[in-house]
C-alpha cells in the first residue's frame, strides 16, 4: 500500500532522515520506537506530506505521490571527481532531464496534496481540536466542507463514532471542558470520520497523564481490529508489542532493525536497538 524509497528529508544542514526504504501493506499495524530525535515523527509527516521530503520517493496505494530522484542524481554528480569525463556528461544530461519533468509532477502534486491527506487521517500528540467548535462540530466540519456527506449524514456518522469511544454526552460541549484524554478520543474520532485508508498517530499518548493513557490506547486497539492500516510512533512498548504486525526500530535517521513485535522485543539483533530496549523495558 506504502512504498518508500531512499526517503531522505534535511532541515537545512541537519540531515533527519538518511536514506529511509520500507513497504507496509494493507491492514498492517505498523509501531515506530527509538529515542527522541530519531527521525520517528519527521518519517510519519513526510508519508502525509505535512513535511515534504528532501530526496526519494513515495508510492501510496499504486501511485506516484512524491518523487524526487534528481536529488539522488545531484548528489552522484557531485561524487564524480572529473568533470569533463563521459560518465558525467552522462549523468548531468539524465540530471536535467529527470529534474524538468519531476519539477512538473511536484507542481500536480499542489493541486491535489489535500486529497491525499484526505486518505490518511493524523492524530498528533496535542490534540490540534478547534477549540472555538463543539465536539460535534469539530467532527463534521471536514466532511461536511469538503462535499463528502451531507450535514445530517455527518451528523449522524460523528454521534456514533463518540458513542463508541464514550464521548456521546459530550456533543455540545467545548474542548475547553474536556480531559486530556477526552480530547485525544476526540481528535481520533474526527479523523476517522474521514473514512481514511490509512491513520498516523505520532505519539498520541505522550502528552497525557498516565491515567489517560490506557483510555486512549483502548480506543486505537478498537481502530486497529477494524482492519485499517494503523502506522503509530510510540513509546508505549506493552502496547506496540500487543497490537503490531511489525515493528521499527529508528535511530539516527536510519532504520536500525525492524521485525515482528517478538522478534525486536524478545530477541532483537542490532546492538541499538538492544541498548534502547534495555533503557525503557
């Protein structure tokens, strides 16, 4: 469904992301541990393209939705010392022309960015909920908005949804008067309400008190048996050992190790991802 290809994304001279290859399929749950500052939520931004990578690619579900080959062309012109030789006159000749036509696409990409991300609903670790709308509100505005269901269809989807996740009493209230965990099952909830193909959660627990975290996970766990394609970084390692189909380990911008959840838990072979488990189990 996903397929990412020298994913590579740089925040001036710091280089975040080096080189990221991995494929999820349909229906996979896919759990993301590693200490701060790998590169586990820059990797989750540029799948939706809230960050857009610097060098790469990105398949979803059969297309083309990010290309930037010309960068990993740049790059091996750079490596070539002799400048006047065939191979670079070669590689400068594919270099202009691959950049001219991807140039083209990234400016189709514009046009139907918000469309994609249409397709893959984010849940972020502070909420992001509109706090001037009701619960209920902030639930149907997108689907409503962008021609997808009609008010009362919306309406009806969204009361439903937030009696699943036990928020039905709180339709008409605002997120001013919610828990923290009670807003996090609501910013769930409204992207659901998109009827995503795939959900990113970037540490969605991590800005709850610890009591709030178990309602929460609850809530994901309910997602997840529904079969849609569930990517989430985390730092609750019960959780992602419980629920996932394979599990990465990052570090340093790469992807260190990754397998199933007992193969990186109970018998992980890469020595960081051994001393990092060793820290937080």
């Amino acid at each position: 469904m996903i397929k990412v290809r020298n994913l590579q994304k740089n925040f001036g001279d710091l280089k975040v992301l080096k080189g990221i290859d991995y494929e999820i399929e349909q229906g996979q749950i896919i759990s993301i541990i590693g200490p701060s500052g790998s590169g586990k939520s820059t990797f989750l931004r540029c799948l939706n393209l809230m960050e857009i990578p610097t060098g790469g690619s990105i398949e979803f579900d059969g297309n083309i939705i990010y290309s930037n080959t010309y960068h990993d062309i740049k790059e091996q012109l750079h490596r070539i010392e002799d400048k006047e030789s065939v191979e670079y006159k070669n590689v400068l000749k594919l270099y202009k022309k691959v950049k001219k036509e991807e140039v083209k696409q990234n400016k189709i990409l514009d046009k139907t960015i918000n469309i994609h991300r249409q397709k893959m609903g984010m849940v972020f670790q502070h909420f992001n909920v509109f706090p001037n709308m009701t619960v209920l509100d902030n639930i149907t505005l997108a689907p409503v908005k962008l021609g997808l269901m009609t008010e009362n269809d919306a309406k009806t989807k969204a009361m439903d949804l937030l009696k699943r996740v036990g928020l039905e009493e709180k339709a008409n209230e605002y997120p001013k008067k919610l828990s923290g965990g009670q807003k996090q099952r609501l910013a769930i909830v409204r992207a659901i309400a998109m009827n995503p193909q795939v959900m990113l959660f970037d540490e969605p627990t991590s800005a709850l008190d610890p009591e709030m975290v178990k309602e929460v996970l609850e809530v994901i766990k309910m997602i997840v048996q529904t079969g849609i394609t569930v990517i989430i970084v985390t730092h609750e390692m019960g959780f992602a050992k419980e629920v996932s189909d394979r599990v990465i380990f990052m570090d340093e911008g790469v992807i260190c190790e990754e397998g199933t959840p007992q193969e990186i838990f109970d018998n992980p072979k890469n020595k960081r991802t051994k001393e990092f488990l060793s820290k937080v189990l």
